[in-house]
C-alpha cells in the first residue's frame, strides 16, 4: 500500500526542505567569512546574544519575586492593598502569617488583606464564580471581624463582609453585618441600603416592610443614575406585590413608564400587576366578575409577549412562565396550569421560578385529589433544598413552604393515607430539621401499621393477631422512634421516645430490640406509671425470646408494682402464664383467681374473660399432669395409686370444663374461642378414663353399667365440642387462611373425634371419621395412625378386602412422603417401622 504527499504551493515537501537546508549552509559560510573580516565586531556581537536572555529572565524573577519577609510589615500590606495590586498583597499577607509574634492589634491584617483583596475581585468576575469568591472572602473577613479589624478599617471590613455574604446567599448574616456598616461607613450609605433591602426581601422568611423602607431610603438619594434608578423602582413594584400594596405598586409603575424602562420588562411587570390586581378583587369580593377574568386574560397576553420579544432573557421567560401559570391556576384552567408548571420546572430546574413551580404545582395537584403527584413535586422541591441556611425564594418563603409541606403530611394522616405521608416524611431532612423527620416518619409507619391491624399496637386483647404488613410497619415505627430518643437524648421527650420505640417494636415481634428499649427506659425512669408497664412490657419480651426466668422476675416486678393500678390485672394475666409455663400451677391459679374475685374488674372486660379462660387452661393442665403420672404406674401392682391420681385429676377436668363453658356463654376470648371448645372436649376424653379404669376394679353389674355410662356420656361431650371445633374452623376457611393454631387444632380435632368413635365402638361413623381425616390430610406424617384405624374398623366390620385396601393406599401415601420427613416427631414409628407396621398388619387382616 502506497501513498503520497499532498501537493504544497506547487512543491514537495522534500524539495522545501532541501532548499531551506542549502539556504542555510550558505548564510552559514557568509556569515564565517565577516566574522574573519571584522573581528572586533563580532565579539561584541556574541556577548549580546549571551547576554540578553539571562538580562531577561533577571527582570522577570525581579517582577514576579516573594516579598523579602525581612521589610514585610502590616502597614505595607494594607497600603499594597489600597494601591490595588491584589496579587502582591495576598502574598504579603501570607508572609505575615508565618511570621512569629505580633502585637494584638495586627492579628487581624493577614486575614483582613486576603478577605479585601478577593471580596474586591468578585466584583468583577463572571457571576457563576461570584458565590465562591465570596464565600472565600467571608471567612477570612469574619476571621479578622472576631480579632478586631486593623485600626481604621472597620468600616471597610463590615462593608465588604456584608457585600460578601450578600452575594453568598447568606442575607440574614449578611443583613446583620450591614447594619453595623450603615452606623460608620457614610460614603457607602445608598450602596448599604439597597443590599440590606435585598437582604429583607431574599432572607429565608422576607421582611417585606424593612425591604420596602430601605429601597425608599436608596431611591431618596438624587445621585442614582437613571439605570439605577428604574432597578431601584422594578424592585420596589415587586416588593410592593409581594405586600398585596397593589394601589402603591401601579403609582410606581408609572414611574417606570415615564423612566422608559425597557418594553419587555414593562410588559412583565404589567402582566404582574394585573394578576395581582385579579387576585385582590377576587378576595375582596366572594363572588367571581367578568372584570377579574378580563384582568387575568389580559395578564396571560402581556406575558406571553415577553416571551414572543427579540432575545428576552432567561430571567424574563421564567417569570412570565411562572406568572402565566399562577394566572392559569386563578382561572381554574389547571390542567393548563399544571402543564405550564411542569414546563417550567423542567426547563429551569435549578431556579427560584423552577422551585417555586414544583411547589405551586402540588399545591394544585392537591386540590384536584392527585396526592401522589403532589408528594411526589413535594419531594422533588425538599431534594433541591441542601441547605436551608441559605434557603431564598422571592415567590415561595421558607416559612410559606414549610406550612404547605406540613399541612400536606397532615392532611394525609387525617386521611390515613400513611403510605404517600411516609414517601413524604423521608423527603423532610435537611429542610425541616432531622427530629422532625424522625417523628413524623415514626408517626406514619405507627399509624400505618395501626390501619392494617385494625388495631393500636398497645392492645393486647384482639381477635385476630395482626398481618405480618402491619408488623413490619410497626418495627419500622420503632426504629425511627429509636432514632429519635438518640436525637433527643438530652431533652424531656426522650423517655417518651425510648417508651414508643419499645412498645411498636413489641407490637412488630422485634423481641430483643422491644427487651433493650425498655430495659433502657428503666434505667432512665425511675418513677411514673409507665415504669410498672415497662416491667410488664419487658417480661413479655423476655418470654417471646425464651428468656422464661427473667421473664417471670419481670412479670413478678410489674405484679408488685402494679398493686394500686388498673395494670395490675394485665400483670397478674401475664405473670400467671409464665408461672404456667415453668411448671408452677398453683402460683398461676392463684394470681388468676385474684383477678377473677377482685370487684373493681369487670366481667365483661377482655382481661377478666382471658382470666377465666387461662384458669380453665390451668386447671386442665394440672389435670393432665395428675394423669401424666398415672399413666407411668403399673396398671396392676399400683391400681390403686393410679384410680387415686384419675380421681385427684377429675375435679380439676370438670372446673375446667365449667370456666370454658363460662368464657363461650360470655362470648368467647380474643383468639381462644376455639381453643375454649378443644380444650373442653380433650377435658372430657380425659375425664373418661377413670370410670373405664375403675371398671377393672368392680364386679357389680350395675355399677359397672353406671361407669360405663358415664365414660360414654363424658365421649359424647367430647365429640359434641370436636365437631364445634371443625365447624368453626372450616367456616373460618372461607374467608382466608387458618393461622398456624388454627390449623394445628383443626387437624387434631379430626383425628381425635374419630379416634373416640373408635373407642365407643362406633366402627361405621368412626370409619367415615377416619375416610375424611386421611383424606384432608394426607400430606402430614400423622395420617399414617389415621390409616391403620381406618383399616381396622373396616376389619371389625367385617369388611377384610376394603381394610387390605386401605393398608395398600396407606404403604403408597408413605411411599410419597419425601425421605427427610420426620415421622417420629409426630408418630410413634419412624418411616422403616411404618413400613414394617402396615406389612404386618397386612399379613394380620389376611390370615383372618
């Protein structure tokens, strides 16, 4: 692959090359043969050469040298200052940093030349660059202002640290600063005025009369220039608009066209006025005229003519946009309104006109019933704002937006809208302070979880446990409200924080987080009411981690603590459940039957109702455990010992029996209803076993026929309360999922109903118990009892082929289960057993 030169001038570039360096030889041969010829002269001729860059690079290093430190003194700073030369000053006021020892009254000189040198400077920068020029220079001016400006300067100083912060965007800084500037430095005086009405008109929160009074103070001065002048009164028009002062603001416009100020921004201001104008007629009078449409129309065509103009600045489109819109909104024309906000908000998203159409935008969506959008432009508007120190908006104060944002939130928790008021409280910081966050956050997620759950996290009586939803809404409440009691560590509201953040994290099941709250608020409170709850409230945290005998302590505390209080019920319900559960009846029956025989509790109260029934379960517990020890005695050395343990147990069975009667004619308990009515039939099954027991001991025929009776009449009831049981929780399915309770009783009220038909020799009914029962549930290892009872009343009723059957059905539903399956967790076989079991049942149903 070849290529080739473009053609230059006609020549190569080879050939321009050659006659450069053939040009060269010969002057070089020339300028040989003078230099022989006049000796003298080229000498002189070579010292120059040599001389003349080093001459150079000397001036140079001399001009642009650092101070010789040993003349450098703060008077020569200061006057190297006043001479202008900025560049040099710094450098002499670095030197003078690193210098020893100075008096006190020239501590301030370095910082003071550096802050005057760059706030001069940003007077004439680019305006993007002036902010940060001027924030450098209110550092090292505030430096020099605490060790006292140099002698003579103050006036200088406060002038130049207030222009500074002005341009920073720090006006109520600045606004103070200029105030004592306006009482010393007279020549700056009109120069002072206008910046600190600026200062009141641009602060976070506008003082629009002072703003007012200072620019009245700038316009006396006779000397303004007319440019000066007409931006002296475009700005009083506004701020006199910004007052509802609308009489005053069209007497200053006519100023203005008389000035003749330039058309478009005439055309702005009259459009601004006639909006105005609209809206003070509107308010004055309640019904709507044809004059306010007109004023708004005509205000909508000024407006848009400043934008139709030749070139009209930036800032003029995007408040004549800003204008139109609000004029749009005034005419109830919103969705032209809205359309013209989002434009805006689009187009110059990092203005004062862009912030303000975000927030008159929600303000409109809100009034039209579109709160996600109106969360959402809130949200967009608290992002822009990174730091509210240094919040300014002429159209939207900060006090203005602040009471928008927050009437927002609250009108959505009054409507229970706590999903968007969430979205919006995430938004609030670093607008709105982070407490202020944290609470409403922690407030939202609490109320939102309260409307899924139906209920308050405090209750502990309810029908229904809570949805896993408003668990999670509630560990989340806890969680801010934790956030907050570190925020508020050292105010008054901070037991009060510690309290919520356990009492929602109890409500969401996050036991340990709940246990460390309120161990915490024991700690910090060591009096008051919610003391004794905290006991009350830890011990149930304490025994939801398994923690059962601190628990128990806790509840004993609460127990103690609450003697006087109408906790002291709640106390006793929960500390005689731990008792129970470790073992200890006697104490558990006794604080439940302190809170059965006590007046002041009603009957009718959930606490009194949930006592009888944990009674009930008391006393059937100790009946079981009474039977538990009958059950290990040899049924013939120690008859007698066994009869005497079924008939201490009795008494126990029928009392309770007797309190579930009581709770269900009562109306039941939250979440124990069902239970109620299993727990009676298992009493009854139980009490059944010492009439059959004592049948071993009597040969008396009618005594006999008597125990029988009674053993009979005690199943019967127990299939009675089984069936009630299936009923209601087969109801219950069809309005959802049973719990892991519900489906826990449900399967062991079928087994056990047919396993008593069984036992009164009811082989029919009992097989038809025992068909529904594997049917259901085939898929626990359980059924594989079911199945072989099934099949062996179908062997008592003769009926050998359909008990074969079964036990061949039974071997290919074991065969399904999945080899992990722990079968002697709930069955008296493991799978191998099983199998050997059915084997030989089979063989057993076959040779008979």
């Amino acid at each position: 692959m070849s290529w080739s030169a473009a053609p230059v001038q006609g020549n190569s570039l080879s050939q321009r090359l050659r006659r450069a360096a053939s040009s060269l030889r010969t002057m070089t041969r020339q300028g040989r043969a003078w230099a022989a010829e006049h000796p003298k002269q080229s000498a002189i001729l070579i010292t120059c050469a040599i001389l003349a860059p080093v001459s150079v690079t000397g001036i140079w290093w001399w001009n642009t040298r650092p101070p010789n430190q040993s003349y450098i003194t703060s008077e020569l700073a200061l006057a190297t200052l006043d001479a202008g030369e900025w560049e040099r000053a710094r450098a002499m006021a670095l030197v003078l940093k690193t210098q020893g020892l100075r008096p006190p009254q020239e501590w301030s000189t370095p910082d003071f030349v550096m802050g005057a040198t760059i706030a001069y400077e940003a007077a004439s920068v680019w305006e993007g660059d002036r902010e940060t020029y001027c924030r450098r220079a209110a550092l090292y001016l505030e430096a020099a202002r605490q060790h006292g400006f140099p002698a003579g300067r103050e006036a200088e100083g406060l002038w130049l640290l207030g222009r500074s912060l002005y341009w920073a965007g720090h006006f109520p800084e600045s606004r103070e600063v200029l105030l004592q500037a306006l009482k010393i430095h007279r020549g700056k005086r009109t120069e002072i005025y206008l910046y600190l009405s600026g200062a009141n008109q641009y602060s976070p929160n506008p003082n629009l009369p002072q703003a007012l009074e200072f620019l009245d103070r700038y316009l006396a001065d006779e000397s303004l220039s007319p440019e000066e002048r007409s931006e002296g009164l475009v700005r009083r028009v506004r701020v006199l608009l910004g007052m509802s002062r609308i009489r005053e603001a069209q007497e200053t416009f006519a100023q203005l066209t008389e000035a003749g100020l330039d058309p478009p921004r005439l055309q702005l201001l009259s459009g601004h006025l006639l909006l105005e104008e609209a809206r003070n007629s509107r308010r004055e009078t309640s019904t709507e005229d044809s004059d306010v449409t007109q004023k708004l129309r005509q205000a909508i065509e000024s407006l848009r003519e400043v934008q139709a103009g030749p070139d009209p600045p930036d800032s003029l489109i995007r408040t004549a946009q800003l204008l139109i819109a609000q004029a749009l909104s005034e005419l109830r024309e919103e969705e032209a309104a809205l359309f013209q906000y989002d434009r805006l908000q689009k187009t110059f998203p990092q203005t004062s006109e862009g912030f303000a159409a975000r927030v008159f935008a929600a303000a409109l969506a809100e009034r039209r019933g579109a709160h996600d959008q109106a969360v959402e432009l809130y949200r967009a508007a608290l992002s822009s704002v990174t730091d509210p120190s240094h919040y300014s908006n002429e159209w939207v104060s900060a006090a203005e937006f602040g009471t928008r944002v927050m009437r927002s939130y609250r009108g959505l928790l009054q409507k229970q809208d706590y999903a968007l008021a969430a979205q919006l409280a995430e938004a609030f910081f670093p607008f709105f302070p982070k407490v202020i966050q944290l609470e409403n956050l922690a407030n939202a997620y609490a109320g939102w979880g309260a409307k899924l759950a139906g209920t308050a996290p405090t209750d502990r009586f309810v029908d229904e446990p809570p949805p896993k939803e408003a668990e999670e809404r509630w560990r989340l409440a806890g969680k801010y409200y934790h956030e907050l009691s570190r925020e508020r560590y050292v105010t008054q509201s901070y037991p009060e924080d510690v309290w919520l953040s356990g009492v929602h994290y109890l409500a969401g099941e996050s036991f340990e987080k709940s246990a460390e709250a309120f161990r915490t608020y024991l700690e910090y409170e060591t009096r008051g009411q919610l003391r004794q709850l905290a006991h009350l409230r830890l011990a149930e945290s304490l025994a939801a981690l398994g923690e059962l005998e601190e628990a128990i302590r806790e509840a004993d505390a609460a127990v103690d603590l609450h003697a006087r209080d109408p906790a002291i019920y709640e106390a006793r319900l929960l500390a005689s459940r731990l008792h129970r559960e470790a073992g200890d009846h006697q104490k558990a029956e006794a604080m439940l039957r302190a809170n059965l025989v006590d007046d002041r509790l009603e009957p009718i109260s959930p606490i009194w109702r949930s006592s009888l029934f944990d009674l009930g379960k008391t006393l059937y517990q100790q009946g079981v455990v009474l039977v538990a020890e009958s059950m290990q005695l040899d049924p013939i050395a120690q008859r007698t010992e066994m009869i005497a343990l079924l008939e201490k147990a009795h008494p126990r069975f029928e009392e309770a029996v007797a309190k579930f009667h009581e709770v269900l004619r009562r109306g039941g308990v939250p979440g124990g209803t069902v239970e109620a009515s299993f727990l009676s039939a298992e009493a009854h099954r139980q009490m059944a076993l010492l009439p059959k027991k004592k049948l071993d001991t009597t040969l008396v025929d009618a005594t006999r026929l008597a125990l029988m009776e009674k053993a009979a009449a005690d199943l019967d009831q127990a299939l009675g309360h089984y069936e009630d049981v299936k009923d209601a929780l087969n109801a219950a399915l069809q309005n959802g999922p049973l719990t892991e309770q519900e489906e826990f009783l449900l399967r062991n009220a079928y087994f056990s109903h047919a396993a008593v038909l069984f036992e009164l020799g009811r082989y029919e009914q009992a097989a038809g118990s025992f068909d529904a029962t594997t049917t259901r549930f085939q898929d626990t290892p359980e059924v594989m009892d079911a199945f072989v009872q099934l099949a062996t009343c179908y062997r008592n009723l003769g009926e050998t082929d359909r008990a074969l059957s079964t036990l061949l059905h039974a071997r290919t539903v074991l065969d399904r289960f999945p080899p992990e399956t722990p079968f002697r967790e709930t069955t008296i076989h493991n799978r191998e057993e099983w199998e050997q079991q059915l084997d030989w049942l089979a063989r057993q149903f076959s040779a008979s």
